[in-house]
C-alpha cells in the first residue's frame, strides 16, 4: 500500500514538473520570439511591436539589439539596466520618446543615431558622458538637459538635430567634441559652464540660428570651425583668457559686427574671419606675430585696420576683397606680406590708391605689386623682396631690371605677362626657377 501511494506522489511530482517544465518552454519560447537575455544582458530583439517592453531582469542592453526596428514608437527600460550598447536603438526612426532610467551609467556611441522622429529624451542623472553620434541626425529632438555629473560630450553626439532649440550644459562639463552640435540650426543661445576647457573642431560649426555666445574664462582655445558658418552670430566675447585660434574659427558668420582678440593671441590663422561682410571692427592684440593667409578674406564692412607693432608676416589673401578697406597701418617689423594664395591686400580701396600714387607699391622695402606698370620699369634700389604673383598678368609690361638689392622671389611674381619680353637679373638671383616666376612670357619662351 504504501508503495503504491509512493509511485502515485512519484507519478504526481513527474506530472507537475512536466507541465511546469512545458509552461516554461512554452514562456520561455514565446520570451525568445521578442527576446533574447543571456546573464541579464539582452543580446536581441525580434520583435515587431511598436510599443516595446524590456523584460525587468535584463541589466544591460547589448549593441544593435534594436537597431533599424522602424516600427517602434516607444520603449520602457526598466530602471536595474546599467548600460546600453552602440547603436542600440540606431534607426528606430518612428521612436517618439525615451526615458533613459537614472540606474544607466553609459550609453553607447551611436545608440539612438537617426532616431528621426524622437522629440523626447529624459537622461540617466548617473551618466559621466554622453558617447560620439548618441544623438546625431534626431532632427525633431527641441529640447536636452545635460545631467549634473556629465564631464564630457562626445563627437557628433547632437551633430544635425536641426530642431534643438535648447541645451542646457551642466557646471561639471569640461569638454565637448568635434562636430558635436554641428548643424543644430534652431539653436539660438548658448551658455557655457565655468569650468569648460575644451571646445572641439567645428562643434557649432553652421548652427545658422545662433545669435550669441558667452564663452568663460576656462576655455584657451577657440578650435578650428568652431563657429563656422553661424550666419546670424552678431556677439562674441572672447575672454581673456584665450590664446590660441582655430582656422576658420569664425568663418562666414556673416552678421559679426565687431570682435576683440585678447592679448595672448599670437596668430590669426588661416580663414578665421574670412567672409564676415559685416565685421567693421576689429581689435588686434599687442604680441600678435602672424596674420596668416585668408583671414579677414571679403570683409567688406571693414573699413580700417591697425597692424600692431611686432606682427612679422601678413599673409597671402590675408584682406583679399575687403572692399571698404582704405586705411591700413603696417608696421615696420611687417617682414614678409602675400603668400601663394596671392597678394596680401587685392581688391581694396588702401591698394589702389597705393597703385595711383605709385604703380610699384612698396612697403618694408617689399615689392608688394606691380599688376599696373606699364612699359620698361626698373624696380628701385633697396627693395628686397618680391612678392608672390606681384606682376602675374600685367599685360602692359614690356621689360624688368631688377636691382642687386633684391634678395627672393617669392614665385610666380611675372608669370603670364605676354608683353614682357626684356629681364635684367642680379647675380645674387641666377639661382632662381625660371619657371616658376616667368612661364607663360616672351622672355622665358625664348630661353627655351
């Protein structure tokens, strides 16, 4: 008897575990048909539900679990998940919203790139950085609040949300990325905290709304294209503690009125300035050494400059087209003006009415041009050096004597003048290219 009621609890206990053990491969399979978790970290989604549920034991997010689902509308993370993946979410282009639970210690770069249609997100206060690409491209995004403890903000990482009218920075940031609010063109304002001390490459570069920027007295750098192409930037302030420029720092902002470079600055680099029609003021710093090539290039509202003493080199285009140009102070520690790129100061009223006064315009004993000669000239005893391209094109000049005074060349200085057919060279320049300065004239050809 007792054996029998044994193989009937024995019987019973193998029935339960059996119906037990099919539910939970019946629940474990209908799990697996969405989900997939090994070890809390979820490692794929099959899904094609729009409103999506993460399952409460996952704790991390694996990389591309989501990715390219564009059926999903809305996700809920459950608040134990500590991390999500790279482009975790990469592409869910109809997701709305996201709230990103305060238990999330890292996001992956590129976890919500392309999300297109999210106009939402609620950030984990636990996060220390937010990766390159997190955000690029959500272009219905209006709004972020960067959390308290956010240190850094990667590369791209709200690169083209063209919507983000309002970011708030937390006092903790102390770098963001290159390109990482790049194309943001409803941004308006920004405020920057105190103890920021990295701005990468063009990380506002054509946010095209923007009006104003206050920088702080941390930051030492204004990196290269920075602020390219903010076409409605009419305030700047640069602090004093800046020292060094980008190159096209602030090109193409087109509505900058006036600007003032503090002292510590020793080069203005290549574009940083170019195409800001409406810059009529600008304060250079006492210790500038360089203006380098193209950098106030068709600033045409500027009307006139001071060169401040001790600058060595103006370079090549460095004012080409500055249209309202006519006064210019040089100073005599000036050694070296133009560049490849051309003559220094072309296409300004200061240059023609040099050229009227005298065809050959000379300063610091530097041949800075001569496109208006006419006929034979003989350069003057004591220049020193010819500039890039000084004559290139003069159609009217017919021949050159160039004194013993003069030391360099610095190329293409008498290219393509078809009438000239007479050169006279010094000795202490039969060592020069040919070529390089005199191709495309009757005298050379006739060398050859």
């Amino acid at each position: 008897m007792k054996t029998k009621k044994r193989w009937h609890l024995l019987a019973a206990l193998l029935l339960l575990m059996l119906v037990c053990g099919e539910f939970g491969m019946l629940h474990s399979q209908a799990a697996g048909k969405k989900f997939v978790v090994k070890k809390g970290v979820l490692i794929s989604y099959s899904g094609k539900d729009k409103a999506v549920k993460i399952p409460g034991n996952v704790t991390a997010i694996g990389d591309q679990v989501f990715q390219g689902h564009k059926e999903i509308t809305s996700v809920t993370i459950p608040k134990g998940v500590v991390s999500i993946g790279k482009n975790a979410f990469y592409g869910c282009t109809k997701l709305k919203k996201i709230v990103i639970p305060d238990s999330v210690k890292t996001i992956g770069a590129f976890a919500f790139q392309n999300c297109k249609d999210l106009t939402e997100v609620t950030l984990s206060k636990k996060l220390t950085a937010i990766s390159n690409y997190t955000f690029q491209n959500c272009g219905k995004l209006k709004k972020i609040v960067v959390p308290s403890g956010v240190k850094k903000i990667g590369g791209n990482a709200f690169g083209g949300c063209k919507s983000l009218k309002s970011i708030t920075f937390p006092d903790s940031l102390v770098s963001i990325g290159r390109s990482a609010f790049a194309s943001c063109t409803s941004l308006t304002q920004v405020t920057f905290p105190k103890k920021l001390t990295a701005l990468g490459d063009f990380a506002f570069y054509n946010c095209t709304d923007l009006t104003e920027i206050v920088l702080p007295e941390s930051l030492k750098k204004i990196s290269e294209g920075c602020f390219d192409k903010c076409r409605a930037l009419q305030k700047v302030k640069l602090p004093s503690s800046i020292r060094s420029m980008g190159e096209k720092a602030f090109k193409d902002c087109v509505s900058l009125k006036s600007v003032s470079i503090p002292e510590g600055v020793t080069v203005i680099p290549e574009y940083a300035f170019s195409g800001c029609g409406l810059l009529s003021a600008i304060l250079l710093p006492a210790g500038l050494d360089r203006i380098d090539a193209c950098a106030f290039q068709m600033c045409t509202g500027l009307q006139d400059i001071v060169i401040p003493d001790g600058v060595s080199s103006i370079g090549g285009a460095a004012f080409l087209g500055c249209k309202g140009l006519a006064q210019i102070t040089i100073p005599e520690s000036v050694a070296v003006i133009g560049g490849p790129e051309g003559g220094a100061f072309i296409d300004t009223p200061w240059l023609k009415q040099k050229q009227q006064e005298n065809p050959l315009v000379i300063v610091n004993q530097i041949l800075v041009d001569g496109t208006t000669a006419e006929g034979d000239i003989t350069i003057p005893d004591g220049v020193k050096k010819i500039v890039y391209g000084a004559f290139a094109g003069n159609d009217k000049l017919t021949g050159v004597i160039i004194p013993e005074s003069v030391e360099a060349i610095w190329g293409q200085a008498f290219v393509v003048c078809k009438n000239l057919t007479k050169v006279s060279l010094p000795d202490s320049l039969k060592n020069i290219s040919l070529n390089n300065n005199f191709y495309g004239t009757p005298w050379y050809d006739g060398l050859n």
